[in-house]
C-alpha cells in the first residue's frame, strides 16, 4: 500500500478540504503539506456548503475531501457518484475517488492507501 500523502502528490491535489475534527485534519496533514497547500475545514454538517466549493472548482483543479464514514458516502451522492459499500467506523484507509468527465460523465473508484500512523 501506499501512503495517502504519496496519493495525492501524483493526483496532483489543488485544494484540501477536511471536517473540524482532529482525525480528519490529521489524515489531509501529510498532503497539504506534500503540495504546500493549506486546508479548508468545513464543519461536517454542512454538506451543502462543501459541495457547493467542490462544484465551483475548475477542470484542472483537484480536491481532496477527507470525511467520515457517515459523511463520506452522502458527499460522494451529493457530488454525482456512484453508491459505496458503508465504511466501518474503524475503517481510516479507502479511498474513493470521482472523477467528472467534460461530457458529464462521473465514474467512482474506490483504493486503499496506507493510513498516518
């Protein structure tokens, strides 16, 4: 497995969005530090105001959005995505990725990366 920060650098992340809890800051630390990028918390309840930064983002722009298990698979429904199997509450290393297409097209893939200690 690879490491999430390892991840992003190749997917070459432009913006790093995270909830106010501690776990979720703490995962997105190692890839805004590998991209120099500073991160936008977003309290987890407001799921609109987060999908609503994501859907302005530019084609060339990638985001990463590190949720919750309960919060993780309503963004990916909010945003377009396919449905995914529910993640356990100890379950910290899939990721799940969206990627929206010019002709409107979104496909869902799901990885596993290597969790920070």
């Amino acid at each position: 497995m690879v490491a999430l920060g390892g991840i992003m650098d190749a997917e070459h992340v432009t913006h790093v969005f995270t909830s106010q809890y501690p776990r979720a800051i703490h995962t997105a630390g190692p890839t805004a530090q590998v991209r120099g990028l500073a991160f936008e918390s977003i309290d987890a309840r407001q799921l609109s105001t987060l999908v609503d930064r994501v859907r302005v983002l530019q084609n060339d722009e990638v985001a990463l959005i590190v949720g919750h298990s309960n919060t993780v698979p309503e963004i990916i429904a909010a945003l377009g995505g396919a449905a995914i199997a529910p993640i356990a509450e100890d379950e910290y290393n899939r990721l799940v990725v969206l990627t929206f297409a010019t002709d409107g097209t979104i496909t869902t893939r799901e990885r596993v990366y290597e969790p920070a200690d």
